[in-house]
C-alpha cells in the first residue's frame, strides 16, 4: 500500500510539472511506472498513454474556452498523428522492452535539451496550412509516440506554427488536443498485445489530472523560465540514469561501462542544451560595430 502512496503522489507531482509547464511531465511518467509502481516497459507505455491522454484533455479545456485551439489544423494534424500512433503501438510488441525503454530514454534527453534552450521565436512561413507536409509531419510523430509513450508536444508546437501557419498561443492550446488524440490512438495499438492493470492506471491517470489543474492555477506565480529549466536538467538526469539501467539488458554491458556510457550521452546532450543557437549570437556587422548596428553608407 506504502508503494501505491508513493506512486499516486508522484503521479501528482506529474501532473503538476504539466499543468505548470505545459508540456515535459509525462515524459516522468513511463521511469514513475517502471522503477516505482514495477510494471513491465510495455505496460508502463501504455499507461503513460492513457495518463498523458487524459491529463492533455483536461488542460485543452481552458484553452478551448479562450479561443486558442485551432479545431480544423488540430484535427487534420491529430488524424495522421492518431494513425502513426496506433502503428507505433502495433508495432512496439515486436520491440524488446529494454529496447523501447532505451528509445525512451532518447526522447527524455531531446526532451529536456528543447526544455533547457526553451522555445525559439517562430513564425510561420506562410499563412496557409500545408495539408500535405502536416500529414506526413503528424504520423511521424504520432509513430515515435505510438512506441514509446511520451507526448511530445516539444515537437508538435513548432510543427503547427511552422506548418500548419498556427500563432505561437493557439500552437500551444492546439498540440494538447492532438496530443491527446495520438495518444489514446497509441493506447489503442498497445491494447492489442499487452493487459493493463486498468485500477492503478486509473488511480495514476486521476492523480496526475489533479496535479496537471493544481499546476494550471499556479501558472505565473513562479517565473516558468527558470522552473522549465530547472525541470529540463532534472530529466536530463532521470535519461541518464533510465539509459543505464537499460543499456545493460541490450548490450549486455556490466553497470560500470553502461554507467560511463551514460555519463557520456548526457554530457553531449548538456552541450547541445547550453550552446548557443545561431539566432542568439552576434553577427559579424555587430561584433565589426561594437554590438552596435552598423549604419547605412551616406550616399
């Protein structure tokens, strides 16, 4: 009973992580339900699915009642990704646990490097909706979350304002909604091959919807720039360490080598969290100038 405490708190803390940040905390989920709650890697995905489903659903309500959820863009992108999806999760029964577990540890790394730098100023390049670009954009992304559980909402905000030509707040409200389609698409695939202990997955998914609105009214109270990044280098850990638990069972590595090889992994992910982007450094007319615009020639 003590565990199960455990595990509907930090489902909480989940959910809480979601509703402050928008986005990253089921990305905790799947380690929360294999390394805590002890469930196998595929049953733990398809847990996650149904948490990260619902837990986006709710959030998506507040969004809808202020107008910031493009329904037409959100559906078209939801369909294809909602296809990929259930693919993904047809497809994860041939995969080995371990290995999808590893695949996850990938995405939790990418995950917490766009956390770190924190989201560029996009715009899109036309104001129309490239259908076909945006179905293809979807089912890859669907394919990646069919398998291995996470939302990945880090990849559908720039692909809805860059391809779907979305407004950066109406990308954000937007992704919860397909977000949550591909994810129950993904639940449905997995449900093919493997049972799930549908009472605990229920308690998580509660826990973590109340945690995800106890999130949402304390947005703006605490600065979200340093609370994303904070939580960014948390999960860096948490990928280290799910990558070294696992690299043992694929590669057969013993816990030194696996754990030497997961300190290198993380500290190339570190460098890409902490370089700069190309947009943020100085051009070579402002550095000629002192950091100062060069003026045009008098004619």
């Amino acid at each position: 009973m003590s565990v199960l405490w455990l595990v509907l708190v930090l489902a909480l803390a989940v959910g809480l992580s979601l509703g402050l940040l928008g986005g990253g905390g089921s990305i905790l989920a799947v380690p929360l339900l294999v390394y805590v709650a002890g469930l196998d890697a595929k049953e733990a995905i398809a847990t996650s699915l149904l948490v990260v489903g619902t837990t986006s659903l709710a959030a998506l309500v507040p969004h809808a009642r202020a107008g910031r959820v493009r329904w037409r863009t959100g559906l078209l992108f939801g369909a294809a990704a909602m296809a990929g999806a259930y693919a993904g999760g047809r497809l994860a029964a041939f995969v080995p646990g371990p290995v999808l577990l590893l695949l996850f540890a990938a995405m939790m790394l990418a995950t917490a490097v766009a956390m770190i730098r924190g989201r560029r100023a996009v715009s899109a390049t036309e104001h129309g909706l490239r259908v076909g670009v945006v179905l293809l954009e979807g089912a890859v992304v669907g394919l990646v979350t069919g398998m291995v559980g996470a939302g990945g909402g880090f990849l559908v905000v720039p692909a809805l304002v860059l391809l779907g030509g979305l407004p950066m707040s109406a990308a954000v409200g937007t992704s919860l909604l397909v977000i949550a389609l591909k994810s129950f698409a993904g639940l449905a695939g997995y449900l093919a091959s493997v049972d799930v202990d549908w009472p605990l997955a229920l308690a998580v998914t509660g826990a973590a919807v109340v945690g995800s609105l106890v999130g949402g009214s304390l947005t703006g109270r605490i600065p979200a720039d340093t609370l994303r990044r904070a939580f960014g280098w948390f999960v860096v850990v948490m990928g280290g360490f799910v990558l070294a638990q696992e690299l043992g069972d694929v590669l057969g590595l013993s816990l030194v080598p696996a754990v030497l090889v997961s300190l290198g992994v993380v500290a190339v992910a570190a460098v890409a969290a902490l370089a700069p982007r190309r947009s943020d450094r100085p051009r070579r007319d402002d550095v000629s100038t002192g950091g100062r615009p060069r003026r045009a020639a008098a004619r």
